[in-house]
C-alpha cells in the first residue's frame, strides 16, 4: 500500500504531541499556603484543558490539542506531590521562607521583595524564588546586613 493512503503523523505532527516535560529543579519543593493552592488549581486546569482535548475527533488534531495539558499535568502533579508547605515566618529578626525583605542596592535603587518558592514566584509582581541568588545571599540576614550578590552590594533595610 502507498503511503499516500496512510494516515500516519508527520515528522512535524509528532513533534507537535510529543512534549519533553518541564523541568523539574532539583532542590526541595517549598511553597507558601498559597502557592501550593495555585499549584492545585494549575494542576484542575491542566486536567480539565487535558479532557477537552480528548474530546476532539480528529486523532492527529486531539494528540496536538492534548500536548501541552498532558505535558502540565505531569509537571503539576510532581509538583503538588512535593509541596512542602512552609509557614509564615515568626518573626521578622532575620530574612527567611515567606518574609518580605526590603534592600538596597549600591546603586541606590530600594526594592522589596517576597521570598517564596519557584512555582509561585514573579519578580514583576513582588516575589523571588527562594533559590534565587538574591534570596539565597539575603536568607538569614537581619537589618542593617549587607550582603554580595551579582557583583552588587545589597543592604537589608526592612523585613516583614
């Protein structure tokens, strides 16, 4: 039989529905409260787009629809299964998990910024990955510290 009267996936086709998952880092899964509730609600959406597409009739169309829900699916679900939730800190002596630090840097400029896990982090919005280089080089740091980071000075000038 000629391949012309085959219905197999392109080169192109598969490579639209065979997705390398996300990458996972590989130090533990700390979240805030919060975060590990957008983790699950991620993970509902990723599930609920994952069923809509398998909805669809054409084969080659729902294996393209499906590859990116599929995909989330497998990363969410890892990543709820890991979730370590850590509490609010207790107190506000020293920079940790949860807090907001404010800084600032040699140059002047003053920032403030929630420490949070890597899923729920947005830097734009306010918060930075607890395994970035500037939380890791501010954890534990109390008022008045300055630490090294990036080539730049950072001063704690507030923590909350």
């Amino acid at each position: 039989m000629s391949v012309a009267f085959t219905k197999e996936e392109s080169a192109e086709t598969a490579s639209e529905t065979q997705l390398p998952d996300r990458p996972i880092p590989p130090h533990a899964n700390l979240v805030t409260e919060a975060g590990l509730k957008s983790l699950e609600r991620q993970l509902a959406e990723a599930r609920e787009a994952f069923e809509a597409a398998q909805a669809i009739e054409d084969v080659n169309e729902r294996r393209r629809q499906a590859a990116h829900p599929q995909r989330d699916v497998r990363y969410f679900y890892e990543r709820v299964r890991t979730a370590q939730v850590v509490p609010p800190p207790s107190s506000s002596d020293k920079v940790a998990f949860g807090s907001t630090v404010t800084f600032e840097r040699n140059d002047g400029r003053v920032q403030t910024y929630r420490i949070v896990g890597e899923d729920e982090a947005d830097p734009k919005t306010g918060s930075i990955s607890f395994a970035s280089p500037v939380a890791r080089s501010l954890m534990g740091k109390s008022v008045g510290d300055v630490v090294a980071s990036a080539g730049q000075e950072l001063e704690v000038i507030a923590i909350a």
